[in-house]
C-alpha cells in the first residue's frame, strides 16, 4: 500500500511540475499578474509530493518489502539498518528519485524564501526549474520506476555491493546532489533573467545564496567521495583522474568561477553575460556528469547497471537543457549591457583571470576525459588516459590560479591596490624564496612540480594572512566605537575558503612527496621496513561480523628509536551474501600522517601479501575541503547578517 | 592607453596564453595516451618501448606465485600472453577472471605495473567484454 502511495504521490508530482511549468508563461501571454504568485504554491505542493514519494521508498527498504523489486534487488534483511536506509540510494531509480527530491526541496526552499523577490522573476525562475523537475520525473516514472513490484516475492533479497556498504558512502551522494542539484537553481535564475531581460545587480543578489549553497555541497560531496575512496578501495590514494571523479570535478571548476563572477555582477554590473552563460555551462556540466555515470558509457566503480534506454533518456534531457539555454543566450545575450570598461589594475579584473584560469582547467578536465571516447567511436581504437596528462595540465594551469589567489584579494573594486599590499607581497615573496630554498637543501632537491606546488602554497599562504592583517588591522586604527561587530562583516567567508585551499595543498603535497610504501609476502612474525619505520606482523586471526566472515592481520609499527606509533588491524572480508570479498585496509590517523596497511591474499605457509602506505599530511586534504564548504556558507551567513542590519539602519 | 588598444592588447595576452595552454594540453596528451590491445592485437614492433595495456582473460591454471613475484597468462580465442608482475595482486584475481594489466614489454614478456580487476565478481571491463564478444569466447553477463 505504502509503495503504491509512492508510486502515486510521484505522478501527482508531475502532473504539477507540468502546471508549474506552464503557469509563468500562461501568465505572460494573460498578462495576468495575480497568477505568477500560483507557482510558488506550486513548487511547494511539488516537493511535498516528491517528499513522500521519497519517504515511501526508504520505508519499503526500512521494512524489507522485498516484493517491490528495486528493495529485492539491492536490499537484504540481514543489512544493518542504516545500510538499509543509504541503500535506497545506492542504486539507478532510488538515486534518481534522490536527485528529484533534492531538485524539488531546492524549489521549495526558493518559494518560501527571499520574500523581496520581484514576484515574476520567482515565478519564472520556479517555471523553469519546474521543467528540469518534470523532466527527471518522466525520467524515472517512464524508465526507472523504483516503485516496481514483483508478482511473486522472493524471500529474501540479493543484497547490496559491499563495497557501498558504508558511512561515507551513505552520505556521499546526497551531499553530492544538493550540490548538482543546487546548480539546477542558478541555471533557472539565468533562463529565468535572459526571458525577462532582467541581468542585473538584484538578479546576482538573489542568485548568490544558492550558488554558495550549491557550491559548498558540491565542495563537500567530492571531497566525501575522495575520503570513502581513500578508506574503502584500499588503494591508498585520494584522487585517480577517474572519469567518474573529473565528471564532478568540471562542474566544481565552473561553479568556482560562477561563485567569483556573480560577485562582479552584484558588486559592479560588470560580466553579466558571462556569468549567465556560466551558470548555464555549470548545470550542464552536472548533467554531463549524471550522463556519465547512468549511461554506461565508463565502467568505473560508479556505474550501475548499464540500459542503453536510460542512457538515451538523460541524453535528450542534456541536448534539451543545453541545446535552447544557448539560444535563447544567442538572442537575448547582445541586449545584456555591462558597465563600461575594465580597468586592468582592479578586484574585477583580477576575477576575471580567476573565471579565465577555471574554465581553461576545466577544459583540459573535458579533453582527457572525453577524447578516450570520442576517438572509440571515430576510429575504434581503445585508449586511455591517464594521471601524467592531467598532472602536465591542470596542476600548472591551477597552480597560476593559486599564484593569482596571493594577488586578486589584494586589488580594489574600480581600481587600484590597497594600499601597503606592495609590503605584503615582498614578505611572501621572500618567505617563498627562503622556506622552498630550506626544502630544496633539506632533501637534496625536488622535481620542479614540487618546488613549484611548495613555493605556490608558501605564497598563497603569506599574502593571504598578509592580507587579513592588514584589514583588521585598518579598521582597528580608524577607531570605530563598533570595531567588533565591522570586524565580524569583513570578508571572512573569502579567507576561510581560500586557508582551506592552502590546508588542502599541504596535504596534497605532503602526500604527493613524501609518501612511502612498501609490499611484502609475510608470515607472522616477520619485519618490514616502511620508510625509516618498521613493521612487525604479529598475527593472523579469523573473526565474523554480522553479515560478513573476517580474516584480520595485527601489524605493529614502530619508529626509529623502537618507539610504537601504533597497532594496524587490516581485514579481508568475505561476504556470503553477496559472494563477495572486500579488503578493509586499517589506518592509524595522526595529523603529520596516516599510516595504511591493507591485507592482501595468501596462506598460512606461503605468507600473506600486505601493503604498507606512510602518507604524510593526508588528512590535511579533508580539512581544507572543509574549511572551503564552510567558507561558502560564512560568507552567505556574513552576507545575510550585514544586509539584515543596512535594512535595520534604513527603518530606524 | 585608450580603451582600444588595452582591450587589443587584452585580446593579445588571452589569444598567446590560450596557444600555449592548448600546444602544452596536446603535447601531454600525446605523450600519456596508453593503447588497449588484447594478446592477439600485440604487434611488439609497434608498441616498442610504450607503455600499453594488455586485457583478457586469465588463463586457468597459469598463475604461478613466488614471493611477491605472480606470473600468469593473459588470454582471448586466439592468443596468449605471459604476464610477469611484482606486487600484490587485486582481491579476486584468479583463473577465468577478466584483467586489464598495464606495463611494457620486455623483449616478448609482459612486465606489469598494474593489474586491475574490479571487486565485483561480475565485473568484466568494457574493453575486453567488447573484444571478447566479437571474438565469441565470452557470451556476457547471465541475464540479471
């Protein structure tokens, strides 16, 4: 019964997202007025509808209704419960219906919120989200129904891949679609601003919000994904130039520039087509991504099973969502009027090389993602493409982004520096030059990239406390009674954000130089070097779980001195559910390193094959991926707080 | 500088570094393409030194383990080829399993770096489940 509400609740829904869709131009062509305040009740009822459809599918899974078939599939009683929730959309309909569900509470969200919206403009921007809503629901309720039944239950289910059995994983891809979701809403915003000729400073105010909420989502889901495949596939490493992981990574670079440019919209009336076009490029760019992942067009960890059909189906949604936004652009684009020139020497001018730099890197994300496929299909040769080709050419392009980082904060709006900036940049140029000089001495030389990668961070890292101290410190010699609370309002989204991207390269590179690792075939008892620490197998033991049989190896490391660092415990895991193995690798966390430790295959008289990783500073990673989301939402926070109290001053 | 020759000069810097960028993205992807071949594509004059790599199916009863050193055969219908790898081996690695395993050759011996096969056990990689079914060894996965 629960199922068949499901099931009808999501047909409600897009029978109403069909109406949201029509309303704001039914309205336009009536001229009626009053029926544009229709369709945010629209979109409200929208995700109401989505909202229990949703509901009832992790029920169906919570309850094991194994004769719906998507639960059967993928479910299994024995599962812990919160396996049996996340599992729900750990698979092609459940994450579907995921994304809609998503997509509609961003329409709600934008209904009952920013109330001083021009009533057309909300109406036609939840208009056109509508159509991106009825078309994801046509989607799953034409091709990928997860509310299916089976005429005759099985008793129970096949169980879900035990590889996503996982916290990280549970949490990964809903992160990920608030996120691409997110983005949904500022591509409708700039549909909704080139039908109504309405670019301007209060369009960017109100699209700002959900581009940074957009932003931060999608910041976090791909660094949740990168931390679940650093734990769980036992490789050891954080990024593998997947084309799963670039198909996030290029919308991440478009919204990082749509993030910076609507700033110059808002701020100066300058890049306004360009952030509409960004915008548009940006969604686009996560339907690409969802393209890849539903069509089977890779094979990677990511793929579900793989239905030309639904490959098809997402297909015509992206030439439809990409194929009229540009000429719709192409049209209205020359009427759009920026203000005047730019001067060189300027914050806008310095956020123009940020926009320049991220598209360039994406682009070169797109070339080595897609040209494997294009040229299979041209000439049928099979090729692949590997880390070297985007280490020669995003890390370079990226690294000039993060030198530009050290200099844009520092311009002025309109024109100009700020005034001792020119200080600033001598004491990080110097810091630069001494600390790589001490790293260069210290290890007998780097390869360049590495010097490069250090000399970039060091120097981003010093303009960027430069700049911090040099504002505080301004506003506390102009002696403000209120210095306080001015000094909450400065740009503390901004810094956050940008100490989290020199967290994140300190990790990056702490990995990426200095890591250690070492294999060896060992039976208990035996000794392994790791870098200038040892490892000692202690033992072999056998244990079980609740769905799983588990061999575990104990391995002690100690330092240099004899000193223990700590007791790694890697498992082998045999699922018999799923006739499945899986390798947990155990990790001892400190803040200089991770040690890692995976237990390979073997037998008591041969040996067990064990892999040791050093990774120094890996968790830095995360924490600046971290500090970059959480940047996001201060600065809308910040920004919140100070328009609320301009509005105060106004009143009184 | 009037407005003109600023933007020209604006248009310049952007046209010089676009240049470069795309000269350099072509050059590194040049020189990091790695070609597919199953063992009956092998032409060891072409290869020559590169880096390739070679997918198939893992001949039963060929896996030969000492220490950490496997050595196995990597077939399709009409070819073999041995396969020389130091290092720990993926999870479910073994006879009849489709591999894909990256390295060069050393005069006609395979020497891998890398050896993949996916943790599921119905996994087989999409080059060689293409290859395999033109050549009729493998039928597909049994229907779902």
């Amino acid at each position: 019964m629960i199922t068949e509400i499901g099931h009808f609740s999501l047909i409600l829904a897009f029978i109403v997202s069909l109406c949201q869709g029509a309303v704001p131009f039914y309205a336009r062509y009536k001229m009626g007025e009053q029926m544009h305040l229709l369709t945010p009740r629209l979109a409200i009822i929208n995700a109401l509808c989505v909202s229990i459809s949703f509901l009832c599918l992790v029920w169906a899974f919570i309850v094991s209704d194994f004769s719906v078939a998507l639960v059967a599939e993928h479910s299994h009683s024995s599962k812990p419960m919160i396996y049996k929730i996340s599992g729900s959309w750990g698979n092609h309909e459940g994450s579907l219906l995921m994304w809609i569900f998503i997509l509609s509470i961003f329409g709600a969200a934008l209904a009952l919120t920013q109330k001083a919206m021009p009533v057309l403009h909300k109406s036609t921007t939840l208009g056109v989200q509508a159509m991106i809503s009825a078309a994801f629901l046509a989607f799953s309720l034409f091709t990928s129904n997860p509310f299916e039944r089976l005429t005759s239950a099985p008793i129970d289910g096949n169980g879900l891949n035990p590889v996503l059995q996982d916290v990280g994983l549970a949490m990964h891809p809903p992160t990920l679609y608030l996120g691409y979701v997110g983005l949904s809403l500022a591509f409708s915003f700039a549909i909704a601003a080139l039908i109504n000729n309405s670019v301007d400073k209060n369009w960017a105010r109100y699209m700002r919000p959900w581009v940074q909420i957009a932003w931060s989502a999608l910041t976090l889901g791909i660094g949740l994904g990168s931390w679940w495949a650093y734990y769980e596939l036992g490789w050891g490493g954080w990024w593998f130039w997947d084309p799963v992981e670039n198909a996030s990574l290029m919308p991440w670079l478009a919204a990082t520039a749509l993030l910076h440019s609507v700033i110059v919209v808002e701020r100066q009336e300058h890049l306004k087509s360009w952030t509409v076009l960004l915008a548009i490029i940006g969604f686009s760019l996560s339907l690409l991504g969802t393209f890849i992942v539903r069509s089977g067009l890779l094979t990677s960890v990511h793929s579900f099973a793989s239905d030309p059909t639904r490959g098809l189906f997402i297909l015509a949604i992206l030439i439809f969502s990409i194929g009229p936004p540009l000429m719709l652009f192409a049209i209205r684009g020359p009427n759009i009027k920026s203000n005047g020139p730019l001067q060189l020497l300027s914050r806008e001018a310095g956020l123009v090389i940020n926009n320049f730099l991220l598209v360039c890197a994406s682009i070169t994300v797109l070339i080595g993602t897609f040209y494997p496929i294009a040229l299979e299909m041209v000439s049928g040769t099979k090729i692949t493409v590997g880390p070297p080709y985007f280490m020669a050419t995003f890390n370079p392009i990226m690294g000039l982004l993060v030198i530009f980082m050290g200099i844009a904060p520092l311009l002025m709006w309109r024109r100009g520096l700020l005034p001792k900036s020119a200080k600033i940049w001598m004491i990080a140029l110097s810091a630069l030059i001494i600390i790589s000089g001490l790293f260069y001495w210290e290890n007998n030389g780097l390869s360049i990239p590495a010097i490069a990668g250090i000399a970039t961070t060091i120097w981003l890292g010093f303009a960027l406390i430069g700049d911090i101290v040099l504002r505080i410190r301004t506003l506390y010699k102009n002696n403000h009674s209120d210095f306080w609370k001015r000094c909450v309002h400065l740009q503390w989204g901004m810094w956050v954000a940008h100490i989290g991207i020199v967290i994140f390269l300190i990790g990056a590179l702490g990995d990426g130089i200095y890591r250690s690792e070492s294999i060896a075939r060992m039976n208990p008892g035996e000794t392994v070097l790791l870098g200038t620490d040892k490892a000692e197998f202690m033992a072999i033991s056998n244990n079980s779980g609740p769905n799983y049989d588990a061999l575990i190896a104990t391995l002690k490391l100690t330092d240099q001195a004899n000193q223990q660092i700590g007791i790694l415990q890697p498992e082998k895991r045999i699922y018999p559910v799923e006739r499945q193995t899986t390798t947990e690798a155990a990790i001892k966390r400190t803040l200089t390193g991770d040690y890692y430790a995976v237990l390979g295959d073997g037998n008591i008289t041969d040996g067990y094959t064990i892999r040791l990783y050093h990774k120094p500073y890996i968790s830095w990673i995360w924490f600046g991926v971290i500090l970059m989301a959480s940047g996001a939402v201060a600065s809308l926070l910040i920004e919140r707080s100070k328009n609320r109290q301009k509005h105060a001053g106004l009143l009184t | 500088m009037s407005p003109k020759s600023k933007r020209l000069m604006l248009f310049f810097v952007a046209t010089v570094f676009l240049a470069t960028a795309a000269g350099l993205t072509l050059s590194a992807l040049k020189e990091n393409i790695v070609y597919f071949f199953t063992p009956s594509e092998i032409n060891l004059q072409e290869i020559g030194n590169r880096s390739v790599r070679i997918g198939g199916l893992v001949q039963s009863g060929s896996i030969k383990i000492e220490g950490l050193t496997a050595s196995f055969i990597i077939e399709d219908a009409d070819s073999q080829q041995v396969v020389l790898y130091k290092g720990a081996l993926p999870d479910i690695f073994r006879d009849g399993q489709g591999v894909i395993a990256e390295g060069k050759f050393n005069t006609n011996i395979f020497i891998a770096d890398v050896v993949m096969a996916k943790h599921d056990e119905q996994y087989m990689p999409r080059e060689i489940a293409d290859k395999l079914k033109e050549q009729g060894v493998w039928q597909g996965d049994a229907p779902k």
